[in-house]
C-alpha cells in the first residue's frame, strides 16, 4: 500500500526538524522550508528554489504541501466575501473576508460547527463534527491571501468565525505562533489578531499571554439573559465569573477587552438592558461593539429597529462607555456574524468522494 505523503503545513517547527534530521539534513533547512511555506508560500515543494533539486525530489518522496481545496467563493453586494474550503474528511468550513477602505479583515474559523449553542447563531445548529488543526487554520489565512489583488494583503483577523476558539486553544495558539513568528512565520502583529469567545474563562491567562486582543461575546446582562442565550457557556461559567475574570485579565494585559453585544428585538435591547450593561462593564478598561442581530430563515429572533438600536446607544454613550454599532457584512451570503455554517454543511452533501491516497497525511493519522 502507497503511504500518503505527509503535509509540510501540518507540521510544527519541532516536527518539520525532526523530519529534517531523519533525512540527515543540516538544521538550517528547518528554518529555509518554514521560510517558504509561510513567508514566500509556495503551492509546491518545487517552488523551495535555495533546496538542491536533488532534495527537493528526495522531499516530494515523502512529503507535499496541501492546502484545503475551495468548493466557493461568493461575494456580497458589499464587498464581503465567503469562502468555504472542503477538508481532507470531506467536512467543510467558512472564512469570511471584510474589506474596508483601508483594511481588509479576515474572519477565521476554529471549529467545524461549534462546542456551544447560542441560540442566536446558525454555526451552532450544525453541533460539533470536530477542531480544526492548525494548519487548517492558518491554511484559510494563506489560500485568501494568495487571491487578493497584488499588493493587496489582510490587515486584520479575527476568531470569530465557525467555533469556539477557546475550546480547540492549542490549535488557535500552534496557529497564531505560525501566523506571528517574524523569523520565518506570516509576521502579523498580534496586536491584529482578536480570539472571540463566548466566555470560555480558563483560557483567559492562555490568551493574555499570546499577546493578542481577547474579545468577549457578552450578549446579555443578567444569568437570565445569558442562560437563555447561551445556555451552554453560562450554565459553566456564570455572569459573575465571567466579569471576574475580564478584571484579572486586565490587571495584567496592557489591551483592553472587547465586548461584543448582539442586539436581539424585546430580547436584550431595551432601555434597562443598555442602562444594565453599563453598570455590569463600569470601570473595566474595553469598548462595546453592538451587533444588530442578522436574522437567517428558521431563527425567531429578530434585528431591533434603527431607533431602538440608537437610542441603545445613546444611553450606554452616556454612561460614559465607548460603544460602537458594527455594520452588517456580508448578509446577503449568510457571511455575517453569526450566520456561518449551513451551506458548509449542505454544499458537500452529493460531491464524488476523493481517494485517500490522493490526500496528505497529518501527524496524529
Ligand atoms: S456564537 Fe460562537 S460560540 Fe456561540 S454557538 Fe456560534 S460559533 Fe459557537
């Protein structure tokens, strides 16, 4: 039986070495092979163009560079575009890119499907099918990338897509590693990385010390609210935990939080529920994105009205909380916040299996 070839973008800088040293390689090699997969990112071992071409076939004898395939790319009559990228078991995810005038955002996912239930987001309707791999991650990041126009390159990222990042920390961390090393990785700062949870407290010390912004999916201002909302997460790690823990974790971050707030019609948008939030957050050292619900068919839940999410706005304001409204992106192709999931599910169903063997093999297979 052939063996399937190893992914060199499934590999960590210790095992990528290992590889190098069981081929009786110089270490330097580690370091020149990384250097391509993720600074020049090469499709191909035969792009490595400072390895001999002798090791560059001795390399492709038992190894090969594999990034996830791309079923779609659909883009919204805002600009907003969708992704969706088949995996090696035939499971598929969605990333979502958010231009701005001078800012292109890459909304990355961390699971397929998700861990929690809010009842607000379609991802959650999917349950969890499993983590995503660090390469799986950073492969959204580089198969975008190498799309965009010359000179056009993403400016921003978020985990804010398909899962709960939290929840699959090691594979967000291995990912933001590859996404930050300066040495041979993508570069970007890690004050351009933000990991949305949904209050996924443990991890809260782990995120601090990647140095990267936390932001926290808020959503509600009593345990009512929240166990309504996001049963899953509250039920674990109550409102007052969770405000616990955003007050240690500044004691020693020099970011501030995010909070994030969707804004559900005779939900959680009322006069009470804007005065109640500024109480909950006063004193705490973060901004407030408000997030007007974006309704998908078979949800009860409706956007408020644009009054109703002013006049929210102006009362938070004027408790002296900064408080922003986030326009909606992307809705048109179900892209916008919480809406991800269903088509990533559906599109595959009825599309030719692929051999096995045509497919890379991940360290754990
Ligand atoms: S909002 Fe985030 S944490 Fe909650 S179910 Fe959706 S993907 Fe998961």
């Amino acid at each position: 039986m052939i063996k399937p070839l190893v992914n060199l973008l499934g590999l960590n800088a210790q095992e990528l070495g290992q590889l190098v040293q069981d081929l009786g390689w110089p270490r330097y090699r580690t370091h020149q092979i990384l250097q391509w997969l993720y600074q020049h990112r090469v499709p191909a071992i035969e792009g490595m163009t400072n390895v001999s071409k002798a090791d560059r076939e001795r390399l492709q004898q038992v190894a090969t560079v594999y990034r996830d395939e791309q079923i779609s790319r659909r883009i919204a009559k805002d600009g907003t575009e969708k992704f969706l990228w088949r995996l090696v078991d035939d499971l598929a995810v969605e990333t979502v890119l958010i231009p701005e005038e001078r800012r292109r955002t890459l909304c990355l996912s961390s699971q397929v499907g998700c861990t929690l239930d809010c009842g607000f987001c379609l991802t959650a309707q999917m349950g969890i099918k499993r983590n995503l791999r660090a390469p799986e991650i950073v492969g959204q990041v580089l198969n975008v990338q190498a799309q965009l126009p010359e000179g056009d390159h993403i400016t921003s990222m978020v985990f804010m897509g398909m899962g709960e990042p939290l929840m699959n920390f090691d594979a967000v961390a291995e990912a933001i590693q590859r996404l930050t090393n300066l040495e041979w990785g993508l570069g970007f700062s890690p004050r351009r990385i933000t990991v949305s949870t949904a209050g996924w407290i443990p991890r809260f010390p782990d995120v601090r010390r990647l140095g990267v912004n936390l932001a926290i999916s808020l959503n509600g201002t009593t345990n009512a609210q929240r166990d309504y909302l996001m049963p899953a997460v509250n039920g674990r790690y109550n409102l007052d935990a969770l405000i616990q823990a955003c007050r240690t974790y500044l004691e020693d971050s020099e970011r501030p939080l995010t909070f994030e707030y969707v804004l559900i019609a005779g939900v959680n948008d009322s006069v009470e529920d804007a005065n109640r939030l500024a109480s909950l957050l006063r004193g705490l050292r973060c901004k407030i994105n408000m997030i007007p619900f974006n309704e998908f068919p078979g949800n009860p839940f409706r956007r408020p009205r644009p009054e109703d999410i002013d006049v929210f706005q102006q009362t938070v304001r004027r408790r002296g909380l900064d408080v922003f409204l986030r326009k909606s992106r992307g809705d048109d192709v179900l892209g916008a916040c919480g809406q991800l999931g269903r088509s990533a599910s559906e599109v595959l169903e009825g599309m030719p299996t692929r051999s096995k063997q045509s497919l890379p093999m991940y360290a754990e297979s």
